[in-house]
C-alpha cells in the first residue's frame, strides 16, 4: 500500500518521510519487509487514510467478501463510493452464488 501511495502521488522516499514524519531510511526497512514499530505504524495508518484493522488478524475468520472489500477499500486508486459498489456487487454475486449451491445441495437429498 505504501509503494501504491508513493506511486500514485508520484512521491519519492524522502517526500513521503516529510509527509508521514517517518525517516526515509525508516521508510525504506518497511517497503522491504521489515515490520514497522506501533509509532511507525500508526504514523502510515494515518497517512494512508485506511484502518489499522486492515493489518491486523482478527480472532474470527472473514468470510470472502469481506477480504475482498477490506482489499477495495485499501486500494488507493479506487475511489471509495467505487470499492463500496464493488464490495456490493460481489457480496450480492457470491450470496446468489451460495443459495444456488444450497438449492443443488437440497435436490440432490430429495
């Protein structure tokens, strides 16, 4: 997401750290893997404008569409009315998908 960002605003390290208040050389250790301190993590929460949720593994497991309107929403270049109509299609898509599977399931015990 932060390389996303940094692309998408045609960003370069050293403004990004302007921007977040996060060293470029702290910056960098993160796009290359390295998990970011508490402080560090909310700091690119905050500048990437999305939830600190979307990181962390909650206890209960997503069904499907969520993953996959958790990933809309994350993704800088959609605007958000779009990954809302998006995450709605898809939820709507795999509901009718999951009652047609339910209907074959039921013929086939009759």
């Amino acid at each position: 997401m932060i390389r996303a960002r940094l692309d998408h605003d045609g960003l370069k390290l050293r403004e990004a750290a302007i921007e977040t208040g996060i060293s470029s050389a702290t910056l960098s250790r993160v796009l290359n893997g390295k998990l970011p301190d508490t402080k560090t993590f909310a700091a690119l929460v905050r500048w990437l404008g999305v939830s600190a949720d979307l990181f962390i593994p909650s206890r209960q497991a997503q069904s499907t569409p969520e993953a996959i309107e958790a990933h809309l929403r994350a993704d800088r270049t959609l605007p958000p009315d779009v990954a809302r109509a998006l995450a709605d299609l898809v939820r709507a898509t795999y509901s009718s998908h999951m009652a047609a599977i339910g209907d074959e399931e039921r013929r086939a015990n009759q």
